[in-house]
C-alpha cells in the first residue's frame, strides 16, 4: 500500500521528500481535480500539520506568507492597500469552500496559466522560499512559473513560503477578472494593478496579466506610460491596444480566442487603473 505521511515538522517533511514518490497535499483544490479515479495514487505527503507553514508575518524587510496559508485568510488579512488586488483575488478563488481549503501556496505549485493569484504576486514583487534537504532557496514569482503546470521546484523541494518585500505594500493595489459567468469560472483573461500616487502622479506602477500568456507576465511597457503621469480619469488611456498585444501571448481555446484575450486584458487593465483613480479623487 502507497505510503500517506502527515508530518508534524518542515525536517520529517523533508526528509520524506529527499527519499522520492511522494505527491505534496495540502488543500487539494487542485490536486483531487487532477486525479482521473476515486482516490489520490502513490505516496501522499500531507503537509497540513507542520504549523510554521500557515499564517502570515510581518518584519521590516516585509511580509511572510506560509504557503498552507488559505485563501479565506488572506481575504480576511489586515494587510495594507497595496495588497489589496490579492485580497480581491483571494475572494474570486472558487467557491468559499475552495477559498477555506485551498491555499496559497498550492495555487502557485499548480501552475496555472489561469491561477487567480499569480498576477497579484507579480505585482507585489513576490518570491517564492523553497525548502529541501539541500537548505534553502528564494526565487522571484516570475522565475519560479516557467510554463503551464510547470514550476522551477525540484522534487526534493517544498514550497513553504511567499515573501513581498516591504517597498511593494506601498500604493494601492486592484485585481479584475472575466468569464463566462460571474461566479466558480476559470478566467478567459484576468488583471492586477498597483499604483503608488504621490503629489497627484503616479510614483510607481506595476501591472500584470493572466490566463493570457504561458504564465502570468508582467506588463513593463504599460508600467512605463503610466509612471509620471498625473492620477486623473485620463490616465487610463496611457495603455494601449500595441502595448498590451506586444506583451502577451494568449491561445485559441474553448473559452476564447487569442484576439478576444488580448482586448479583455486591455479593458480589464484600464478599467483597474481607472478605478484605483477614481477612488483616490474620492478620498
């Protein structure tokens, strides 16, 4: 009979790890999906005991996020403006009962190309900690996707946490996605947007798109016509269609094709700019 390990600590999970043939489990939103039968096959490590892996810490470097760390919780988090296109995303993650299963890490180790978290990391210049037996290691969101379902983890590593660095909790952030309904949908093409606004014009932009591309991508041209510009219901208009298209690279397929993709995003993106505006000239 395949083996089912449920460790109490990152060492004993670890070690499990180095030995091979192992499927890491932790909320399975994904992971049941996946699995064409009654029941998960081969070895199981369950990681959901090892306590250092949930919740979320805050330093002067910045925040610490554990990846067994559940989309509930990062939707009820007290963390500042910047991560707010996160929190939206984390409320749009399936149902709520996917929400208080999944989690955040698990989100990333599927990779993919539609994962509503991605885009939101990118933004906030998130790393990834990857733990094996060999020490440890942290790479940068955009290096750790390298493909869909596809990741830079070896298979003696674990995911066990998301690092976002002090400077981007800075601004405020926005997170927009469409479907084919409203609600319990895979993306046709999604947007996270965080501007920082200083004296009326925008100090600092990052924007990212997914379920467009491979992997989620960041959008440096767009953040470049944006930076400087004065905060106004015209700043919007700063993304262009050529901006857009020349980053990214969507896919015909059963939700959509490629060209409606890419005009999705570029509405997507404007309307979050847009509206993170309009908000500020409220406040």
């Amino acid at each position: 009979m395949a083996p089912y390990l449920r460790p109490r600590t990152l060492a004993e999970a670890l070690e499990a790890l180095a030995g091979g043939g192992l499927r890491v489990a932790a909320g399975c939103t994904d992971l049941f999906p996946a699995t064409r039968g009654p029941g998960l096959s081969g070895g199981i490590l369950d990681i959901t005991a090892i306590e250092g892996l949930r919740g979320i810490g805050e330093s002067a470097a910045g925040w610490r996020i554990g990846a067994t760390t559940s989309w509930a919780e990062i939707a009820r988090a007290g963390l500042p403006p910047g991560f707010d296109g996160l929190r939206a995303a984390a409320r749009e993650v399936g149902s709520v009962q996917v929400q208080t299963a999944g989690t955040v890490g698990g989100n990333l180790v599927n990779a993919s190309p539609a994962a509503d978290g991605a885009p939101c990391w990118l933004v906030l210049d998130a790393e990834v900690e990857l733990a094996s037996h060999r020490g440890t290691r942290r790479l940068a969101v955009a290096d750790f996707l390298t493909g869909p379902r596809q990741t830079a983890r070896a298979a003696d590593e674990l995911l066990t946490a998301i690092h976002v660095p002090r400077a981007a909790g800075a601004g405020q952030g926005a997170f927009l996605k469409l479907g084919a309904r409203r609600y319990l949908v895979i993306s046709i093409a999604m947007a996270a947007v965080r501007l920082d606004i200083q004296a009326g014009r925008v100090a600092h932009a990052a924007l990212a798109v997914g379920a467009c591309s491979a992997t989620a991508r960041r959008l440096p041209d767009a953040e470049a016509a944006l930076r400087g510009r004065r905060a106004d219901a015209g700043l919007a208009d700063a993304i262009t269609a050529g901006i857009v298209a020349r980053a990214l690279a969507p896919i015909d397929d059963h939700r959509a094709p490629a060209a409606y993709r890419t005009r999705a995003a570029l509405t997507l993106l404007r309307r979050a700019v847009a509206g993170l505006c309009a908000e500020r000239a409220v406040a």
